[in-house]
C-alpha cells in the first residue's frame, strides 16, 4: 500500500525478502552480486525498490544498506524501515534519492563485463605486497582513498616498478565475492602520467579476476574525477549515478 508522507517523499509498503529475490527482481544486479554471500544480510522489497544490509566482516554489525530501483521508491523504502535500522546508519542509493542525508558523497559505480583489449603496459604489472610504498604512493597522489595498506578491505594489491624500484602506480584488489570483482585505490605517481599507466594496471587487474571466474568488475568514482571518468568510459564500463550518507537520527 502506498500513502504519502512528509517531504514529498512516498512511503512504500515494505515486504521482508530475500537475496535470492532481489536478486531476481534486479536481474542479478551487481552492487548485491559484488558482496560475499555471508555478507549479504536482511533484505526488503516494495514498489520500486529494493534494499538489504552489506554487513561488515563480522556478519553481525552493518556495513551500509544498499538503496535500489527508482529514487523516490527507495526514499520511501528506507523511511520505511527507519524503525529497524541503526542511528547514523551508512546508506548507499541511486542519485536523487530524496532523504536528508548527512555527509552526502556524489560518485559513479562503474562495471565492466568483458576485459578491455591489451593495453600498452601490461606486461610491468604484477601483484605486490611491499604496504609502505604503496602507501607512499597515495599520499602523494591524494589522502581521499577509501583502501590503504593494512586496513584489512583489500585482499591484495598490484603495482608497477619503476627501475629503482619506486612504484609508479598500484591498484587495491578488494574483491570479496566470486561473481563481481571489485579494484579500488587505482593510482600514478604525479611524474609517470600519461604513460596508460591508470588503463594498464586497471585492465591487468580485470584480467585476472575474469580468469579467476567473475562475470563483472566494478569500481567507484568520485563525482568530480573527470579523468578517471573519460578512462573508465573508454574502457567499456558500465555507469550507475549513487550517493552514499547517512541517515540521521
């Protein structure tokens, strides 16, 4: 049943589900297919939309709860729940979704189904586990990533060595389910730019995960990175407009 509510936002009648359902009701989408299994925790559906709980490593506290379907579907479904959710809880929904969210992010999930074609410098790419230069290297480009060395969110990292071994660009590998893979933390030393260094770490890493068995790839980008937009975009990725928040009290 649907009533109106305060703000113009729509309340939805909110049904408990299933992943499986979801699943279904999406067409297998890749923000729930990119979650591991164990992770993947209560669900709901309503008219228009979908959410459910991406729990933390613990599988007994939230992560986030990811919004999707049709922006005031899922306003209307998450208000619905505001009940069953934590205080401050992290949301992840599609751009425009009309709830008051605290520190709002803008940003794109971009996926990608097929590996791009060979790029120009593959072949000095490799997986690398030295975390103090690759720290080193995203504090020099930006202190914005959401992975660091050590955090416990990527399972391995690549790079490439410049010849006095200096890295001059690493990728985070932050995969955690089989289906979708997931690379974050995708970043060039400021001198070694322009050298398809960004592609050729990115399409690598694809690589290996479709031969490790995923049927997709998925990064996020931050709204305002215009570069990595055009690469991605070049690349044959997917783009998915989201914001991430919090609910307030």
């Amino acid at each position: 049943m649907i009533r109106p509510a305060e703000g113009g936002v729509t309340l939805c009648g909110v049904t408990p589900s299933s992943i499986d359902d979801l699943l279904a009701i999406t067409g297998g989408h890749p923000l729930i297919r990119s979650v591991h299994p164990a992770r993947r925790g209560t669900a709901w559906r309503a008219d228009g939309a979908v959410a459910f709980l991406d729990l933390n490593r613990d599988r007994a506290t939230i992560k986030r709860v990811v919004g999707l379907g049709t922006p005031a579907a899922v306003a209307g479904l998450l208000t619905g729940l505001r009940d069953e959710l934590p205080s401050g809880v992290h949301v992840n929904v599609p751009r425009g979704t009309p709830l008051p969210l605290a520190d709002p992010s803008d940003w794109r999930y971009r996926v990608a189904y097929e590996v791009p074609p060979v790029q120009p410098a593959e072949d000095l790419v490799d997986w690398y586990d030295d975390g103090d230069a690759i720290t080193d290297l995203l504090k020099l480009t930006t202190s914005d990533w959401s992975v660091w060395p050590g955090d416990g969110r990527a399972r391995r990292w690549a790079a490439v060595r410049g010849e006095a071994d200096g890295l001059l660009a690493c990728l985070a590998d932050t995969t955690s389910a089989t289906e979708v893979g997931q690379v974050a933390a995708i970043a060039v030393h400021p001198d070694a730019r322009r050298r398809a260094l960004g592609a050729s770490i990115t399409v690598w890493a694809m690589r290996r995960l479709f031969e490790e068995g995923c049927d997709g790839v998925g990064l996020g980008v931050y709204e305002g990175n215009t570069a990595a937009m055009r690469l991605y975009d070049r690349l044959g990725f997917d783009d998915e407009a989201r914001t991430s928040g919090r609910l307030p009290a």
